[in-house]
C-alpha cells in the first residue's frame, strides 16, 4: 500500500521517503497506518502460529514456559493496540474527511504525530524481542505478578512504556477526529445525515479520549511502583491488588467497543451498498451505538466475577452486561432488515460483512453466558473465553476491517482487487476460523485454563486443540492469499473508477485515489446518501476553479514523536541523560512545530 | 450460473464440515472420562452452575438458529439474479425496530432471574457444620490447613464425602485461582484478601483441578487434585496425617543416610532442605510443600509428576527443567545422596 503514491518517473528514493516522514495530508497518514498496522498483524498472527504449534499436543516442548509466556502477552498487545486499532484508524483517516466532505482533518500535524508515537511505541514494545525480554504478564498484566517482586526483568517495563506511549497517540488521534467530525462537516452534512462509519468513528473517539486516560492512570501508578517504589499495588504496604483489575477493565471493557464499532460502521457502509437498499433504521443503529458506548462504562466488573466481590455486585453487573446485548441485538436485526428485500450483490466486501453478522452473533452468544456470574465461575479463564474472543475479534472486528478494505481498497488504491482471490480469502478464513475457535468452547467447558503453555493428555483435549491448530494455519494460509491479492492488484492494475460498487456516500463522487484537496469544491449536501438521492446534490466540478492551498509538510510531528521514544528509553534503562535528552527533543519539537510558519 | 453453483456447492461442503464439526465436538464433550470437565459436576455447587449454564446455552442455541436461519434466508432468497428488480428504497420501521428491541430483552429475563437467583446460592458462604479448610495459592502449588485437625498438607485436597466443606482462601505471593469444575466455579485467591468456596461433594472419586489465573512462568503446572473420600477413609486419613511419621517406622541404613542428608546445613544456605521444608520433628521450613506425610500423597511438584521413586529422583535431580522457575532450586546432590533422599522421603507416609 505505501508504494501506492509511485508513478514511473518517481522522484528519487529518498526524497519520496522524507515526503512520507514530513506528510500531513490525512490520506497519505491513513495508508502509512494500514501499512504498518497490517504489519504488525502478521507478526500477532505469527506469534499465534507458535502457540497454536505448541498446543497442538499434550505436553509439547516446542518452546519454554517463558517464550510461551511472551507470545501469548505479545499476541494479545499486539493484536489490541498494534493491528485493529490502527487498522481501524487507517480508515478513520483516509475515509473520514471523504465521508464528510473535508479536506484534512482538523489537525494535520497533530494526525502525524500520533502516527509517529504509535509507530515508535509499537517499535518499542517489539523491541524487546530482541533482549529476550518481551512482555510476560499477559495482556491484563495483572498487579502484583507485574511488580519488580515476582517480574523483576525488563519485560514489564517495555510493557508499561510502550502501552503509555500508544496511549499517547490514541488520545491524540481521538481529540483530532472528535474535533473533524463535530466541526469539518460540509455545509447540509447534518449530524444525522453522517455516513455510519463516520458515526462509529464518532463514538469510538469518544470512548477513546474517555477511557484512555483511566489505563494511563493504572500504567503510571505501576510504573511509580518499578521504578520509584511506590506501593499503589503492594498488599505488604496496605495497597490492594484489585486495584489495577478495577482501573484496567473500566479501561478494558470500553477498549472492547474501541474495537468493535469501526468494524460495525464498517459492515454498515458495505450491506446498503452491496444490497441496493438504504440502511434500515439509520436512526436506531446510530442510537444503539451511542447507547452500547455509554452502557459500556458499567459493566467492566464482569470481568471479575471470580474475585469474590459479593452477590450484590455480581448481580448488578451481570445484568448490567445482558442489556448491552439489547443495543447489540438491535444492530444484527436492522443489517437483516437492510438485505431483506435487497438485491445482494455478493462481492467479497459483502461476504466479510455477512462473515461479519454470521459470527459476531456467535460470539455475541457466548458474551451473554460469560454475563451470567454463576456461570461464568466455569468459563472465565478458560478456553471458553478464548472461543469468545475470538468470534468476536477476528470473527466480527477482523472480518469486519477486511470487509472494509475489500470495500475501499479501489478508492484508496485506484485499482480493483481480484474478487476470485477475495473470496477464496473469505472462505479460507471464515473455514479457519471456526475450525481454529469454534472448539475451545468444548476445551474450556472440559477444563483447560487458558494461558497455560501446556497441558496434560488425561484433559482428553487433545483432538480438539489438534483441530483448532490446524484451522489456525488455515487462517494463515488465507492472510497469504490476501496479499497476492494486494500484489496482484498492483501488477493487473484495473482501473476502479470513481465508484466501482454503485455506493451511496460522498467518497464515491470524487476520483479515485482522491487528489490531496479531495473536493474540488466543497460540497452541498442535500441528503444522507447523497450518490443515491432523488434530490441531486450540486455537481463536483471536475477540475478545481481556482488554486487550492493544503498546508505543507512538516518533519516537527516525527521528531516531537523521537523525543517521546527516546524519553521512554531513558525510563527503560533508568538513565536520566537519556530521558532529559528526550524531554529535550520533545519540547523543542513541538515548540518549532508551533511556530512553524503556516504555509499556505 | 456455473460460478452460482460452484458456491452453492461450497456453501454446502462447508455447512457440512461445520457439522461435523459441532457433532464431532458435542459426542467427544459427552463421552468419555474427562476429570476436568465442567459438564459432569459432583457437588452441589456444579450442579447449581451447571444447570443455570444449560439454560443460557438453550436460549442461546435458540437465538443462534433463529438468527443465522434468518441471515441464510435473506442471502438465499434475495441474491442477485438476473433480471432482479431493483429493490424499494425502505428506511425503516418503528414497529419492527421495537419488536426487536423488546425481544431480546424479554428473553434477558429468562436468563437473568436464574441467574441472580444462582447468584445468590453460589456466594460462598456454608452452614455451620462444614468442614473448614484453608486454602494457600503458593508459585506453584496448593497448600491446605485444616486447622480443625492440625493437618497441613499440598497437592491432594481430601475432603469426606456428604460433608459440607469450606474453603477459606488466600494467596503467599500473586493472584491464583481455585478451580475443581467438577466442584463447580473457580474463585480467585489474593494476596491480602480472603475468598470462599463452599461445596457439599456427592461421590466418592478423584477429581482434577487446576490454578486457573496466570500466576507467572509455571502457571500451567499448578495443579490439584480433589480426593473425595467415604466418611470412614476420611476419618483413617486425619489420623494418618496426625501421626508423627518418620518416628513410627524404623528406618533402613539408606532411609537414615537420607535423613541425615535432608537435615544436612548446606552452602548456600537456601539450599538445605530444611530451610524450606517441615517434617515434624526434624524441620520447620515453610516456603516449600510440608513434607511431614509426603507418601501418602498421590502427586508431587504440584500435581504434574505421580508420587514415586521414580519422580522424586528427577525432581531432586533437576527441578527447574520439571518446572521452570520453580522456587525449589537445582541443589548440588550426588546420586548417592539422592537415592538416599529418596528412599527417606519415600519413609514419610
Ligand atoms: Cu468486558
Ligand atoms: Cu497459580
């Protein structure tokens, strides 16, 4: 996707990289996201391939506890922070301002610099790979096996760091889509007249600014913990150790939506489209969003049933988590109603949507049991879990951003993908994946913990876990055909068109890939799917009336975002040299990059 | 045409495997002898969740056909065909969008009121009479209390058949978590704070357990085993463990060149093994398992090797490759000593 921008008589290599490291400009911003969130996933996806390896078989030594240990830790982080949260802000970024009829975002340099903290934060906590020493507590990291006590390395340290400094680009990234969406609309594009994907981006960086914050807050405290003493989490010094369970799920639950509603607005862009049919009930999937992400706020304790917080709580938040389902269910009905009496046109970003609704039910029905906190005393933190996760992570979220990139791939690219190898893509995963987590439920319900890197024959779980590996090299196999897919979509190169799927919203009006102005002119909006209107919106000039001004590159974001990479270094080897220096370049950067002059 | 029935094959041909796959899973999760197993509980607290967890799973099975029929409804019935009309542009319906948001939750309540009500009855709490017997989640291994009888001992948890039993749970260093599925839930077990489980078990057996919170490098090796015993072997048990042991028997050459060597002050210091480990009447140690009655138990290292000459002799030989990060460290023994050691340990009934 990076070489997207190459034409034949490029300009020289390294002046076409510094145009990548300096660029404001939201779409460029978007691909270099995809890129390397993409990037990131096949290392997730790797690390998964090593554990499925290792699970194949009772008793196995394929590797040690520790590496165990770490991959499990790395897979999850990874695949969290590293693969679908930037995957989703690669399309907040590149469709966002095209959906509401913008020419950047809000922020340009600011968009930049969160690009650059994640890139340099998720290059931080990979980093530790190379000292053996990568993060080992888990992707919960619960308090006190994460103390210097029983985690003395610097396994934890990197942990606590990197998640800190991507913290730091979510909540930037927020802000400025916030402040895009509420404020860059184009004239008649009301707020309910936004496309869905621009309303769950909307509400994603909603819960993104509100509950970052709370894991900062339970990061720094355990950071004071290993490197100053302090005894937030310490039960000799009076502290408590469901401290952090309490500060990390009132982050973790909302962090669940943080994934899941891109995805859902993702599916909500592509089923109208590929039905010929408006989306049923806009008003209600927007509400049921907006209600999942305030719901969201009081059900975290759910995922603490098993530490005795009494029957009281337990009954509260338990039913607190059924009535998420009812927004949830809502959602699932309307995208049926939405096909019912279409005309399905059945292209590989359908079937990731179809892929999408088909498996998220499933995982959302194995949510409902774990919200039952009698029941869940058997499921939680066993296999169980990891079958739900699953279903609704790569069967809703992943399935739901590939829908999603099948979608756009042609207006971000200019070229179409190949729909043969799209939907040998789409079957080979959808069969991966329900042989790969369908059976854990059966292994969790016969006993297996999870996180455990070995387990013992008389489980009788053998067979199943054999099944489940193989489905996971399935989903290994399909993730390959999705690339020959990319690298065949760049040698055919079949011209895409403005809009090669008949859609509705206003990113199809324009040409594909857009120029970096997006809009020759700013549109009129007349209605909520403007391409599919009665009432003819106001044509798009095809060539821009007068000259049209995009602010210029700035290096200052990528060298704000060094400082804040060299400052965690500084905390990781406890060097104050290194971390004043880093302070040093941190405020020096953003103190150039406020008085840059503004080109115009 | 030929590309539509190439896919109606294949969506056929998967159907088919997803079948298999469910059927394979349903006959391999009902037969057969799974110690583990959260779908065969012995107590009552298993039977509680347990019959709570069936009827979520109905109600889920039912919401789960009734959607995904549905969904193969719409793709069957409204795919693109040649010739299909271009749809009506509907927006919407408030009488619909109600009738499912209503139904869901009307379901919810069939799922939440046995919920609250399991709740309720699974706190923990036990009538007077139980047995109360402290639980201690140590990296990695069980160590139990009955303070009623002064009886400490790891790895095996007995308990009398009929009787209702307490757990009464703490942690020595991180969080773990309690969990026997065929007693019924896990509980966690915190440094600091006190957690309870209550059971009543109802058949004579051996069941399997396992730590269920990641609790650092060796977290899958901390297992358990929960002995239910008829009253009587119970009773025969307590006072097998109350008898001071190694005194009672005479010990052979070997047996007393091992007690000598266990009672032996080695350098560095926290490598003798009574700097860690009691025998009543000879060491006090209390970081490792008490190993007054070590024989008599049917597992060592915390459940993952059988109790026998065989085991002990590896695990004094190399503990930390049976079990890496284990704090019972690789001490410097001669094979001599260790056969010794062994045949002392194997004394201590
Ligand atoms: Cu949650
Ligand atoms: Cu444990």
């Amino acid at each position: 996707m990076a070489t997207a921008a190459l034409t034949v008589d490029a300009p020289g290599f390294g002046s076409r990289v510094w145009s990548w490291i300096t660029t404001t400009d939201h779409k460029r911003i978007g691909i270099l996201y995809g890129v390397t969130a993409f990037v990131f996933f096949l290392l997730g996806g790797l690390e998964a391939l090593v554990i499925r390896a290792q699970l194949a078989q009772s008793s196995a030594d394929l590797v040690s506890a520790d590496f165990y240990n770490q991959l499990f830790t790395m897979h999850g982080t990874t695949m969290v922070f590293l693969a679908i949260m930037p995957l989703s802000a690669a399309f907040f970024n590149y469709i966002v301002p095209l959906q509401i009829g913008a020419r950047d975002v809000a922020f340009p340099r600011l968009n930049a610099f969160s690009y650059w903290v994640f890139l340099l934060g998720g290059l931080l906590m990979n980093a530790s790979f190379f000292f053996g020493a990568a993060p080992n507590g888990g992707w919960f990291g619960y308090a006190n096996l994460t103390s210097t006590q029983y985690s003395p390395g610097l396994n934890i340290d990197f942990w606590v760091l990197g998640l800190q400094i991507l913290g730091v680009a979510s909540i930037a990234a927020g802000i400025n889509f916030l402040v895009t969406i509420i404020n860059l609309r184009a004239p008649g594009m009301r707020m309910m007249r936004l496309p869905v994907f621009t309303w769950m981006t909307l509400v994603t960086q909603f819960i993104v600014v509100t509950a970052f914050p709370v894991i900062t807050v339970a990061l720094v405290f355990l950071m004071f913990d290993r490197t100053f003493g302090t005894t937030f989490y310490s039960v000799a010094a009076g502290g408590d150790v469901l401290l952090w369970q309490h500060l990390f799920w009132l982050f973790g639950h909302p962090e669940v939506y943080i994934l899941i509603l891109p995805a859902m607005g993702m599916v909500s862009e592509v089923i109208p489209t590929f039905s010929r049919k408006p989306l049923f009930g806009y008003a209600v999937i927007v509400y049921s969003g907006l209600l999942i992400a305030i719901l969201g706020w009081g059900v975290w304790a759910h995922h603490m049933f098993a530490v005795g917080m009494g029957p009281v709580a337990d009954a509260v938040f338990s039913s607190t988590t059924m009535l998420i389902a009812i927004p949830t269910g809502v959602k699932i009905f309307n995208w049926l109603a939405t096909m019912w009496g279409g005309k399905l046109s059945l292209k590989t970003p359908m079937l990731f949507s179809l892929g999408f609704i088909a498996m998220f039910v499933v995982g959302g029905l194995s949510g409902v049991m774990h919200s039952s906190a009698a029941a869940d005393l058997q499921q939680t933190d066993s296999y169980f879990v990891v079958a739900h996760i699953h279903y609704v992570l790569y069967g809703g979220a992943i399935q739901g951003i590939f829908s999603g990139i099948y979608y756009w791939w042609p207006k971000m690219t200019g070229w179409m993908l190949n729909e043969r190898l799209g939907k040998t893509h789409f079957w080979l995963s959808f069969i991966g994946l329900n042989l790969a987590f369908f059976p854990m439920h059966f292994i969790g319900l016969l006993g297996m913990p999870r996180r455990i890197y070995t387990y013992d024959a008389v489980l009788g779980v053998d067979a199943m876990n054999f099944m489940s590996t193989v489905g996971a090299f399935i989903i290994g196999l399909s993730t390959i055909v999705f690339v020959v897919n990319v690298w065949y979509s760049r040698r055919e190169r079949i011209e895409a068109g403005m809009d090669p799927w008949g859609a509705a919203t206003l990113e199809w009006s324009i040409p594909s890939p857009p120029p970096n102005y997006n809009f020759t002119a700013i549109p009129e909006v007349v209605s909520r799917l403007p391409q599919w209107s009665d009432t003819e919106m106001k044509a798009i000039p095809t060539e821009p009336e007068g000259e049209i001004h995009m602010p210029g590159g700035s290096y200052w974001p990528a060298v704000s975002a060094v400082g804040i990479l060299v400052l965690a270094v500084g905390a990781l080897l406890e060097s104050l040299a290194f971390a004043l220096g880093g302070a040093v370049v941190l405020v020096v950067g953003i103190y150039a990059w406020a008085f840059e002059p503004f080109e115009m | 045409m030929d590309i539509t029935l190439r896919h109606e094959r294949g969506r056929r041909r998967l159907g088919a495997l997803l079948g298999v796959m469910l059927a394979g899973s349903v006959v391999a999760a009902c037969g057969g002898d799974y110690p583990q197993s959260t779908l065969h509980p012995t107590a009552d607290f298993g039977y509680q969740v347990d019959s709570l967890f069936r009827t979520i799973f109905w109600w889920a099975v039912a919401v789960f056909v009734i959607v995904e029929t549905m969904l193969m409804y719409v793709i069957v019935k409204y795919r693109e065909r040649p010739g299909s009309p271009d749809p009506r542009r509907i927006h919407g319906s408030t009488l619909l969008e109600v009738a499912w948001t209503l139904a869901p939750a009307v379901v919810l309540v069939f799922i939440a009121v046995p919920t609250i009500r399991t709740i309720m009855n699974v706190t923990g709490d036990a009538p007077e009479d139980a047995l109360v017997i402290d639980v201690v989640g140590h990296q990695w291994w069980w160590e139990y209390r009955y303070q009623d009888f002064g009886v400490t001992t790891a790895t095996d948890l007995h308990v009398p058949q009929g009787q209702p039993v307490q757990l009464r749970m703490t942690s020595a260093d991180v969080i773990h978590s309690f969990w026997v599925p065929k007693i019924g839930g896990k509980r966690d077990v915190m440094p600091g704070r006190t957690t309870f489980i209550a059971f009543t078990p109802d058949s004579v057996g051996a069941y399997y357990g396992q730590c269920a919170e990641f609790c650092g490098e060796s977290h899958a090796h901390m297992r358990l085993r929960l002995m239910v015993d008829p009253p009587d072997d119970f009773d025969t048990w307590v006072r097998g463990q109350q008898a001071a042991p190694s005194e009672a028997v005479t010990l052979d050459a070997d047996a007393q060149r091992g007690r000598e060597a266990f009672a032996a002050v080695r350098t560095p210091g926290n490598h003798s093994c009574l700097a860690c480990h009691a025998v009543e009447g000879l060491a006090f140690g209390a970081l490792g398992p008490n190993l007054t009655h070590l024989a008599s138990r049917s597992s060592i290292a915390g459940g993952i090797l059988p109790m026998d000459a065989d085991a002990l002799t590896r695990w004094l030989r190399d503990p930390l490759t049976i079990k890496p990060g284990s704090l019972m460290p690789d001490i410097d023994l001669t094979e001599d000593e260790i056969s010794t050691l062994v045949a002392y340990l194997l004394t201590l009934r």
